[in-house]
C-alpha cells in the first residue's frame, strides 16, 4: 500500500491529519517532505478588483451588453 497523507511534528513525533489503516507495529517506510502553511490571507475578489483600481463608465453594470456587443440592446449600432 502507498498512501501520501500530512501530518504536523510536535517536536518528538509526526501526528498525522487522519486516520492510518495500520495495525499497531506495522513498520512503514516515511519520505519526509516540507509543505508551506496553508494559511488563508482573507483578501477576497472584491479586495482584489478594488485595488486594481479600475476606471470605466458609471452605468457599466446597467448597459454591459451594449458596451460589450454594442448598440443599447446588445446588437450591433
């Protein structure tokens, strides 16, 4: 069986994130790989678009057909 699983070293041993389907005293064989921490930085799309700044017409989300197709009803002008 191979299995790739996570696990957190307290300082003394690995604590693995879920369950091993061993039996006790089964010898296994650990490739001891670095991971960056997952940590989530909460900035969010709308965070994101805000700081790009961006500039564009005041009735944008009102006529978006119009100024991506177009003429007042998304046909050709």
């Amino acid at each position: 069986m191979v299995k790739t699983i996570e696990a957190v070293f307290d300082g003394a041993v690995l604590r693995p994130d879920e369950p091993l389907e061993l039996e006790p005293n089964t010898r296994v064989r650990i490739t001891v790989e670095g991971i960056a921490d997952q940590k989530d930085d909460g900035v969010s799309f709308l965070d994101t678009a805000r700081s790009l700044d961006l500039d564009g017409p005041a009735d944008w989300s009102q006529n978006i057909d119009a100024y991506l197709y177009g003429g007042s009803d998304g046909t050709d002008a």
